[in-house]
C-alpha cells in the first residue's frame, strides 16, 4: 500500500510540476507581449490614435490579473490535494537572476499518529 500511495504522490508532484512550468511559461508570454505592445505604442508619435496598442495592453493587463488568479486557484488546490506540503525548493523563479528573495520554503511538520 505504501508503494501505491507513493506513486502517486511521485505522479500528484509530477503534475504540479508540470502545471507550474505551463502556469510559468504563460506569464512570461503575457510579460512578453506587453513589453513589445508597449514598445510599439512608445514609437507611434504622440499625435497620432494610439488606441490599437493601448486596447492591446489593458486586455494584456486583464490577462495577466486572470493569470495571478489561476496561480491563487491552484494553489488552493494543491492544499486541498495535501500537495503543498510536499513542496521545497525557491520561491524564485528559474529566471529571476539574482533571486528576488523568496529563499527556501518550509516542509510541514508531519502530523503525528497515535501508536
């Protein structure tokens, strides 16, 4: 039984892993195409109707804030699962050269049963 219950805390680890690198990839997409959408708006002249690229950054800024929302989701689900005390590792990011400070996260005490 231990076994059983081990393969799938391996597989539920796995999964969160992979969610988080999708979950990651697509921030930095957003990131991305607001740096270039608002680069592009810095180089139309100011005279001239901007309203493309500005219509563009604030549904990119939407689309950001839905994904701050999808991260808080998930990690609800992941206490829910008891998946948030196997987490370790760095807050940080991969990319975040030099590490913004999240350092190290906890594990959980383990509860404890009565034998």
């Amino acid at each position: 039984m231990a076994s059983k219950a081990s393969d799938r805390e391996r597989a539920a680890h796995q999964a969160g892993l992979e969610v988080a690198g999708g979950l990651r990839a697509a921030e930095a997409a957003v990131d991305a195409a607001m740096t270039e959408t608002l680069t592009l708006a810095s180089l139309i002249p100011a005279d001239a109707p901007q309203a493309g690229p500005v219509v563009s950054a604030r549904a990119l800024g939407r689309a950001r804030a839905h994904l701050i929302r999808a991260h808080r989701g998930l990690a609800d689900v992941a206490r829910h699962l008891g998946l948030d005390e196997t987490s370790v590792g760095p807050l940080d990011k991969p990319e975040d050269t030099p590490p913004i400070g999240g350092g190290p996260r906890r594990k959980r005490p383990a509860p404890s049963h009565p034998g």
